[in-house]
C-alpha cells in the first residue's frame, strides 16, 4: 500500500504541470504469460535494475502499476486514462473483477474535483484505462466528470462496440466494459471520436499508435523546451524498450503493435521525449537512448536532469 506522497506525486514540463497518480504497484502476471515470445533470461540478466519496481525476481512475475495522469495545460484540467473503476463486472479479469477502488478520492488529494476536469483522454478501450469514466448513480452509469469532453479513438470505439459487436465477441468482458464505461458517455454527449491526430491545446497532441488495440494512442507535449511522450500500453515493462518486437499477450495486431513502438520509441530517442508509460511503476517516466541499431535505457525522470522535468516530488 502507497502512502500519500507516493500515490500523488508533481512534476512540472514547460507550462505543463503533471500529476501522477498511482492506485497501486504490485507484482501482476508472470512474466512468461505476459511477454511469451521474451527469452526467459532477460528477466535475469536485468535483474539490478527491473527489480523491484518492474519485475520481482522471486516469483518471476512483471510488477507493474495502475496509474492516472493529471495535465494542467493552457488553462485547462486533463486526465489522462481512468484506472479500472470501483466495483465492476469483470469475470475472468483477475484483480479488476469487482475491485475496490479510490481513483476519485486519489485525485481530490491531488486537488482535482471531478466537475474541474475538462478533458478525459481514454489511450485505449481496456478494463485498466476506462473504468473511472463513469459512476454508480442511483443504479445507473453516468459520466463521472459531468464538464469534461471525453476523447475516444473512434477505431477503439468500433471495435470494442455495437458496431463490431464488442470486440468480435472474442470475450463476454469487453460488452460489459463498454456498456458500463463507454456507453454512458455517448449518452451523455461527452463522447469525441478521433482517429489519426488531434490537437488539445497547443501543448498537447494525441497520435494513432495502433497494434495494442486497434485505436491505441499516445500523448504527445510540446512545451518550451521539454517534450514528453504518455504512451499508454505500447510498453508495459522497460524489457520492451531492449527488445522492441516483444508484445504483451494482450496486443491484438502484434506486427502492428511491434511497428508503432519501433516509431514511438525512435521519436522519443531522437527528439528527448521523456516517455510516461502508464503501468511502469518507480519513477514512473524516464528517457531513451539510441545504441546502434537498437534503443538503450536513458535516465529516470528522478535523475533531475533539468529543472523543468526535475524528479516527481
């Protein structure tokens, strides 16, 4: 369990305050049911550094963190992804089956009020990304941020819904997760479908980065002179910048899925991205190297490598 300075934790990019707020960091999967095609030593010869933020030696499993990003930019409150959702029908999703959460409460320490956010920026359509979306009232779904525009990608919103029947109906959960934490915002009027490239503000862009899923997006700020990426699921463990072609079992279109990181990760080596990952627990955000042909660890946000993108705090 997380005390309060570690689950709310600020930084600051250009004109851009980022809150990150983290509902827990704990071991997951094991990592050869997460990642089937990583060689089951690099968990090993990596063990100094992945362990214990990202990988727990003893029982072989990734560790890896729900979080929420909060962005104060040009005036405007945004959050990024909304966690698994309190209480949800979610059979066979192991621990966001009716899990208990406090996403809403996270927040209001942070000093973020559900009727100040006024955007929602959903990366992907999964369980982990979706699920504070909305709220029980009275029996009844309804938009947990009343004044905010939720931002959909419209190919996620095709496939995970009506229209393609909830995923191709390859799993009961992706109906509920939509009817629960989707359906409700369309409702509601809330609901902004893009695909491609949408601009926010002039600090913040989303991009298509498919493959995860077919609408998955990343993030992109531009502010001053830091630049930072949020990449939402094209990476859930640090191995997958070594070894960029290594999926996560949940990817639907792995080739896809491996060209996209291969491009997002370029970017962020070339232009110094601080790339923010949504499950990486420690730090949380760090920068990526070029090493040959391939991509090497940089530093860790908290290296205080300049005052304006200094360590959470």
């Amino acid at each position: 369990m997380m005390n309060e300075n570690e689950s709310v934790q600020r930084m600051v990019l250009g004109d851009v305050e980022v809150i990150r707020v983290v509902e827990w960091h704990e071991p997951f999967l094991p990592a050869a049911d997460m990642f089937p095609g990583a060689a089951a030593d690099v968990w090993r010869e990596n063990a100094d550094w992945l362990a214990p933020d990202h990988w727990e030696p003893d029982s072989g499993s990734v560790v890896l963190a729900l979080q929420s990003w909060v962005l104060r930019s040009a005036g405007r409150t945004v959050l990024v992804d909304t966690g698994a959702g309190n209480g949800r029908e979610r059979p066979g999703m192991g621990p966001f089956h009716h899990a208990r959460s406090d996403l809403l409460g996270l927040l209001a320490r942070a000093g973020v009020r559900p009727q100040e956010v006024d955007v929602v920026v959903n990366t992907h359509l999964h369980v982990d990304h979706v699920g504070w979306n909305t709220v029980d009232a009275d029996g009844q779904w309804i938009p947990a941020f009343p004044n905010a525009q939720y931002l959909i990608p419209a190919a996620d919103d095709f496939h995970y819904g009506p229209d393609n029947a909830y995923g191709n109906g390859a799993q009961e959960v992706d109906r509920l997760i939509y009817e629960d934490s989707i359906a409700p915002v369309h409702r509601a009027g809330q609901a902004v479908l893009w695909d491609g490239h949408h601009r926010i503000d002039e600090h913040l862009t989303l991009e298509s980065a498919p493959g995860h899923t077919p609408g998955s997006s990343v993030l992109r700020l531009a502010s001053g002179s830091d630049r930072a990426v949020f990449v939402g699921d094209l990476l859930h463990s640090p191995v997958q910048i070594l070894h960029p072609c290594c999926n996560s079992s949940a990817c639907l279109a792995p080739e896809q899925a491996v060209a996209s990181r291969r491009r997002i990760l370029g970017r962020a080596a070339d232009e110094r991205e601080l790339l923010v990952p949504a499950h990486f627990g420690g730090a949380g955000a760090l920068e990526v190297r070029r090493d040959g042909g391939r991509f090497a660890i940089g530093p860790w946000a908290t290296a205080n490598r300049k005052k304006s993108a200094s360590a959470f705090e």
